[in-house]
C-alpha cells in the first residue's frame, strides 16, 4: 500500500509538472493571461460602461461632452505661473456660473475643436470590444458631424473629422464618409502658405500666422487622404509643415515652444505660449503633441530625420518626467508642489504614440516599456474613474489650458480618446483580443 501511494505521488507530481509546462507552451491563456492583463480588461471593461452611461445620459441630444465644468482661483493660477498677482490680467478668464460647477460641459458646438473625439472614442470602443451597440452609438454621433465638412475655420478640422469620420472609414466605409474626409483635408490645404511652408494654425489673436505644435497631430488627416485618394500632394503638404516645424518649433533640448508665428516671408515673427507656464517653458501637451505627429511622419515618409526627431522627443520626456507614476505636471517647468495638477491628457498621448513609435524604432522596446508603465499608471484608481462617477468621462486628473483658467485638472474627451486608442494599440502589438482577456 505504501510503495502504490508513493507511486501514485511520484505520477502525480510528474503530471502536475507536464501540465505546467504545456501550460507555459501555450500561452497559459485561461491563466497568465487574465492575471497579466487583469487591468487591462478592466480598464476596457469600466471604459465601455462610461461611454455607454454617458450616452444613456445624453440621448439624443446634439451633445458632444467635452469636459467638466471647474472654475479656478488666481492665487492659485498665479502660484502656478510663478507670476505677480498684482500684474496679472484676468480680462480674458470667464467663470462658470456656480450652478455649473461639477456638472459635464458639452462642446460648444459642433464646430468646437474637441467635437471629433467622443464619437472617436465610441469607434475605440467598439474596436476593442466588437459591442455593435457602441458601433451604432459611434455612427450616431459621428454623423451630427457631416456639416464641419465645409468648415475652413481652423486647422482642428483634422481633430474634428479624422478622429470621427476618419475611424468611421476604416471600419465602415461609404462613400459620403470619403467624400467628407477628402473635403475636408482640402480645406486644410487651403490653409497652407508656400511662402512660410506651414498651414495656419488659428484665425484669432495677436499673431501674424500662427501656426502652433498642436498642428502636427491633422497632419495624420492629410496622409490617410493621401492614401484614399492616390493623390501624393496632401502628403506633400503635410511633410513641408513637419520640416518648417522641425526647423523652427524646437530647442536645443528638443523641447518644444507652443506657438511660433511667422512674417509674410517666412521668416519668424515669435515664439511664444498660448497655454503652457510661460514662453520658455515645455508645456507637457505639447512635447506629447509633438512626439505623436513626428512618429506618424516617419511611418508615411521614411525619412530618418523624422524617426531621429521622435525619438530626441522621446528621450526628453523620459528624462523630464519625474513624477512617481510618469504622469507628467501640466507644463515640465511647473512648480513641483503637492497641488500642482497632473495632465493625464500628455500621458494617454504619450502612450499611444509610442506604442507606435516601438514598432518602428530600431530599440523599440524602451518605448513600448515606458508606454506600458504609462498605461497602467493610468488605469489605476489614481486616474481612472469608478463606474457611474466622473460624468460619464474615463480618466480623471487631466489639465487643458491652466493659464486661462480652463479646464483644470477634470476629465477631458481626448484624454479618454488617446487612452483608448492607446489600449487598442497595445492590443495590436501584444496580439491580444477582447476575448482573449
């Protein structure tokens, strides 16, 4: 009896052993994968039930949620901007009324900046997960859209119509969805100057030809309509931008000023800010901005100048990031003090871009490691909300322009559209489905 147990054992711990190793042979599916990628599925699971809340809330309404409304305190903004508040204009800075405080804030219109990234994020969404609800929800909301196509305003046009029609597109073709796409990179195109070799950014302020690094994100309009149409001058627009940007938006560091404008001829006018902590300041969008539009150049162009420039953004914020969780501050050079806000909005983007970056770098896995640290910072508790609060928005702690008072540290739409396009891209890149979680 006694030699058949301990046989019985020696079998059974030779079998156990086999297991493992077929388990570890094939991936462990139906266990490392669920306890690797616990957060992941989390962070999908709990994005879904926000959007799928928020347009419950919303019905059917032509409201795009933006943000929520918060106010600000000049003491505050001030220490902040390390600036003297009795020199500090607040001519320009609009409270909300009290009554508004907390509660969501919609775009203004459909022809605000930010209207393309909540039927943007629906599209993520529906990506990650096949819901044919979000699918139908996504069309909805991306068709009260249709008119921005003939709007010239602005170079956000790319924003407003490649995050919605242009994920529209890819996943569901038609041709009025082409049609608009290709309108509108042709109004883009309207905005470029041969002479200075960049598309005007804004029609508003103090600037001769604004042209700001928020810019090189709609490049990504004018290449994916490049394509659609076998047409190579939309991408020959957006490459001559890329290199006047590259010559004159950058520091010896490689960081970036936010707004340069340019005389007539070309030459520089100034560099300034518009939203970071002041005019030499790194504002931490910016250098997000700027790493995500130069990735995606690279991938459409090839040249080496581009990749070289990405990862010289890279690096610096690598390098400048300091914060426990990589989260970065608004603006680098911001004060390092306890209630100085976050910019989860820098940090979605940052992550999507280089998960991007990492599959076109030679050393790509540094990229993807800090992309993955990124994210899981983010769908932590820290930063992304509880189901049912938040108003519907996926993240919190995201800060959009803190020198004019707006948007301070509160959820942003397209903190949760990069987050989201983030996840999807790291999906991509670690062969993992929805199913698979």
């Amino acid at each position: 009896m006694i030699t058949y147990k301990i046989f019985f054992m020696k079998n059974f711990v030779l079998f156990c052993c086999a297991v493992v190793a077929l388990q570890g042979l094939f991936g462990c599916s139906s266990g490392q994968t669920k306890d690797g990628y616990g957060w992941l599925k989390n962070a999908i699971d709990t994005s879904v039930k926000q959007l799928e809340e928020t347009v419950a809330d919303v019905g059917d309404s032509v409201c795009l949620p933006r943000s929520i409304w918060t106010g600000y305190d000049m003491d505050f903004l001030c220490s902040q901007l390390q600036r003297d508040p009795a020199t500090f204009k607040d001519s320009l800075r609009v409270k909300p009324v009290k009554e508004a405080l907390g509660t969501r804030r919609y775009c203004a219109s459909i022809y605000d900046w930010t209207s393309g990234f909540f039927p943007g994020s629906l599209w993520y969404a529906y990506l990650l997960t096949d819901n044919e609800n979000l699918k139908t929800d996504a069309v909805k909301y991306t068709n009260y859209l249709y008119p921005v196509r003939e709007y010239k305003g602005t170079h956000d046009i790319g924003f407003m119509m490649n995050c919605s029609f242009g994920n529209a597109y890819r996943i569901s073709p038609s041709d009025s969805v082409r049609q608009a796409l290709v309108q509108t990179a042709d109004n883009l195109c309207g905005r470029f100057d041969s002479n200075i070799g960049c598309i005007r950014s804004w029609d508003f302020g103090k600037w001769n030809f604004p042209v700001i690094i928020d810019n090189m994100m709609n490049l990504d309009l004018l290449f994916y309509v490049s394509h659609l149409t076998n047409d190579t001058k939309y991408k020959e627009i957006a490459l001559k931008h890329a290199g006047t940007t590259l010559k004159n938006h950058f520091r010896e560091d490689q960081s970036s000023y936010h707004v340069v404008s340019y005389n007539n001829d070309g030459t520089v006018e100034l560099k300034c800010t518009h939203q970071g902590k002041n005019d030499d300041s790194a504002w931490a969008r910016g250098q997000a901005w700027a790493l995500y539009g130069y990735t995606s150049c690279y991938r459409e162009s090839k040249d080496a100048i581009f990749l070289q420039q990405a990862e010289n953004i890279a690096a610096l914020i690598m390098a400048r990031v300091k914060t426990n969780d990589d989260i970065p501050l608004w603006d680098y050079d911001a004060p390092a003090m306890p209630d100085t806000p976050r910019d989860a909005s820098a940090a979605s983007i940052t992550a999507s871009a280089l998960i991007e970056l990492s599959t076109l770098a030679k050393d790509g896995q540094i990229y993807l490691d800090y992309a993955e640290k990124l994210l899981k910072s983010l769908s932590s508790d820290a930063y992304l909300a509880k189901t049912g609060t938040n108003q519907g928005f996926i993240l919190m702690h995201s800060t959009g322009s803190l020198p004019n008072g707006s948007e301070i540290d509160t959820p942003l739409n397209y903190a949760d559209y990069y987050y989201l396009e983030a996840l999807y891209r790291y999906m991509q890149v670690k062969g993992l489905t929805y199913k698979s979680l």
